[in-house]
C-alpha cells in the first residue's frame, strides 16, 4: 500500500505518491481541472494504480493558522472525492509548500516556464513528505 498526496488549486492538481516503504515521496502528475466528473476519474485511476491506502491532502491554512476560504474549498473537494474512493483522507497543514518547491526549483536551476509545469506536482511532494516524515515507523 502506497500514500498518495494531492495540492488541490482551482486549476491544477499536483499528485504525489510515496515509495511502497513509505519513506520517501515523488511527483507523479500535474492534473489540468476540467469538470468534478473527469478530475475525480483521473484520480481514481491514480489511487486504483498506485494501489493507495491513504490520501494526504494539503490544507492551505493562513500564516495565522486559522481556516479560510481556500479550506472550505479544499474540503469540499475531499468530500466529493470521499464519493468515489474508500481510502483515509488525511488533511495536511500546507503552508508555504509551494513557496519551498519555487525555491527549490530555482536552487536547481529550472528555468520559469519548466517551473510552472510542475511547481504544483513538487507542492504535492513537499505535502506528503510532510506527512511521511511526521509519521512514526513500525
């Protein structure tokens, strides 16, 4: 069983998923948002692939650690994508992984247009490394 983390934007969803030891994590896609219906079927074909057993998911708390808008958004979309998988969804505290993924990849050297590819798949790493990090080993 693998963990698979998730960056949810309005226009992009950046996926990462852990190695089958769950110690360390890898961007696998940036998904382009159309419509609910065809996110969360790109999604689920990722979970059923990866053969996940937890979702870690980013929540974009503010500076203050206080709830806004953009969690409101975000878990609503963890109820809708609750609809179509069993797994665990787990909410992570994101603040400043798409700040440390730009930094990041300016460190090495990828140029603007490359970075805006892929900053949400390597914000998605930062989440779930996060998390694999936090979590004790057996």
């Amino acid at each position: 069983m693998r963990v698979i983390g998730l960056d949810v934007g309005d226009k992009t969803i950046g996926v990462a998923v852990s190695d089958a030891l769950m110690l360390t994590a890898q961007g696998i896609e940036t998904i382009r948002r159309t419509v609910w219906e065809n996110d969360l079927r790109r999604l689920k074909e990722l979970f059923d692939e990866y053969d996940v057993d937890k979702i870690v998911v980013g929540l974009p708390r503010n500076m203050n650690g206080t709830e806004g808008e953009r969690c409101d958004i975000v878990r609503d979309f963890a109820k809708r994508l609750q609809t179509v998988v069993d797994s665990e969804i787990i909410f992570w505290d994101e603040r400043l992984s798409t700040v440390a993924a730009e930094k990041y990849l300016v460190a090495a050297d990828v140029s603007r247009a490359k970075r805006r590819k892929v900053i949400d798949k390597m914000a998605a790493v930062f989440i779930l490394q996060g998390y694999l990090d936090s979590s004790p080993r057996l």
